[in-house]
C-alpha cells in the first residue's frame, strides 16, 4: 500500500496557485485511474483506488501548507505505514516550469510543507518535484507561488497532468524512471517524428516526344534562335 501527498492550500481562493501544483497533481490521478469520490478524513481530503496491483490512498492537507505535516503523520499512523511507503507532490522553485524530477530522502530547501512533513516523520521518503520557475529575487517568492498560474503557461501544465496520470501506476511500483518517461513522452521531450522530407528536385532528363508527333531535328543553336523569334 502506498501514500500519495500532494501538497497545497485548501480553498478556491488557493486552487489554481503555483503552490498548489500537488493537488492538481492528485486530481489528475484520482480522475484517470477511477478513485472513489474525495471524503475528508486525517485533516485532509482523501480518494482511495488502486494503480495497477497497489492500493494507493491520496491525500490532500486541508491544514494549509505549514501544517502538511499533521495530516501526513496521522495517515501513516491509521494505514500502520512508514515513511518508505509515502511520495509528495510539491512545488519546486529550482527547477524550470514543466519539469520534473523524482527524489528519495534528503532536506526540504525551506518549502514550508516539506519542513512540516520532515519535522513529524523525518526525510526519508519520496518526492516528486514539479517545477514552477523562480521569480529571481526571494522577497518575490512569496507573491509568486501564491498566485495563479499564467495562461502561457496552460498547456505544459495540462501535458505534466497528463503526463503523471499515464505513469502514476509505475510510480506506485517504485519505478521512477517509467514513471518519468511517461512524463516526459507528454512533455514532448522525446524527440519528435522526423520532419517531412523535401520534395525532389525537378528532374533535368528531357521531357519524352509525345507518341506520334515528329521528332525534333533542330539543332541546339537554332532552337536557342527559335525562342527569340
């Protein structure tokens, strides 16, 4: 059995914002793969289904991101599961937008959630990155993350949630690399198709006589001269 966290604030105020890219990222995965409707349980809103042979349980905080930590622990506790057995969806400043990255263990680079989280069960779970971009100064980081994303950025946010979906169940097996390429084949980082090749080039192989008309004995300068006339 596994635990999927994503990791965001609750409200409509929130649901679109930067910070809140681990709950759409559950969304996409409850609504593909059939999970039964969200009910609220562990200071949360949680969907309970199966991706492939594992039963998964997603979990939504409804604590607010500094509090993430609360429902986490409470969850593990009720499933009598370890960290080993929990993955989070969150916000990442340090990778580009509509990247992604999967990661095992490790500190929480200051996201408020993360450090919630670490300081109730520890590091040493899994992560999956999901990038958002800086806005290049820390004292806009705030603002930024806790603002919708823009319309430019619509249809790689789109793939991305498609992308997770398609490879969730690779995910839940601990397979991050097939989880990964899932995403990036919707991503379109595979290469593409080759480009159509281009059309030949006009053959220079004189034009046949047409069946019955008579041959041409002119020679070359008098049918120069000819087209002058």
């Amino acid at each position: 059995m596994k635990i999927f966290v994503g990791l965001g604030n609750p409200g409509t105020k929130y649901a679109a914002n930067r910070h809140n890219i681990g709950f759409m990222a559950l969304d996409a995965i409850a609504a593909a793969h059939g999970f039964a409707p969200w009910r609220t349980k562990f200071q949360a809103e949680i969907a309970e289904g199966r991706l492939g042979a594992e039963k998964v349980v997603l979990i939504k905080p409804q604590t607010f991101m500094n509090l993430s930590g609360q429902s986490v622990v409470e969850a593990l506790r009720f499933f009598k599961l370890e960290p080993a057995d929990l993955v989070v969806f969150h916000d990442e400043l340090d990778l580009a937008p509509g990247k992604l990255r999967c990661k095992q263990g490790g500190g929480h680079a200051g996201h408020n959630g993360l450090r919630s989280i670490h300081g109730h069960i520890g590091p040493d779970y899994a992560r999956v990155r999901l990038g958002i971009g800086h806005p290049g100064h820390k004292d806009r980081v705030s603002p930024y993350v806790l603002s919708d994303f823009a319309k430019a950025d619509q249809d790689w946010l789109d793939d991305m949630m498609r992308g997770i979906a398609d490879g969730a169940e690779a995910l839940a097996q601990g397979d991050t690399a097939k989880f990964s390429n899932k995403v990036a084949l919707r991503m379109g980082a595979v290469a593409k198709s080759a480009p159509p090749s281009p059309p030949p080039a006009p053959s220079r192989t004189p034009a046949a006589t047409p069946a019955g008309a008579p041959e041409d004995t002119r020679s070359a300068l008098q049918k120069l001269v000819d087209r002058f006339r």
